[in-house]
C-alpha cells in the first residue's frame, strides 16, 4: 500500500543506548533492543550512540540498524 509506505516514512526513530545496549526508540518509547553490548562497540559508536542517532522511516532504520549486525 503507497499510503502505507509514505506514513512509515515520516516516522522518525532514534537509536541509542539503553543499559548497555542497542535500543531504538519511537516517540520517545522504547521499542526493540538489540543484543549488541555497547562495550563491545568502537569509541566512534560508543559516541554516536551515546547521542543518538535518528533513522528517517523504517528503510533509514534498517540501514543503520545493519551496520551492528556484522
């Protein structure tokens, strides 16, 4: 559905810790962890996370999502 797609894409997520882990969030709310410990990460992630990182639509949080499941 077109609708559909365009609504995903204003959504917009933000990824970042969340106990030591990989969180992404939706309004302000938690909505999936991902089971990347942040201490395994480099510096730079350790950082971008520590700010985090806004994904436009669920194709932008896909992307970056997949940089960590390497």
């Amino acid at each position: 559905n077109t609708e559909e797609t365009i609504q995903n894409e204003k959504i917009t997520y933000i990824v970042k810790e969340y106990n030591g882990k990989i969180g992404v969030f939706k309004e302000n709310a938690l909505i999936y962890t991902m089971d990347v410990h942040i201490f395994t990460l480099p510096e730079y992630d350790k950082n971008l996370l520590a700010c985090g990182i806004k994904a436009e639509g669920i194709n932008g949080l896909y992307r970056i999502l997949g940089e960590y499941y390497k």
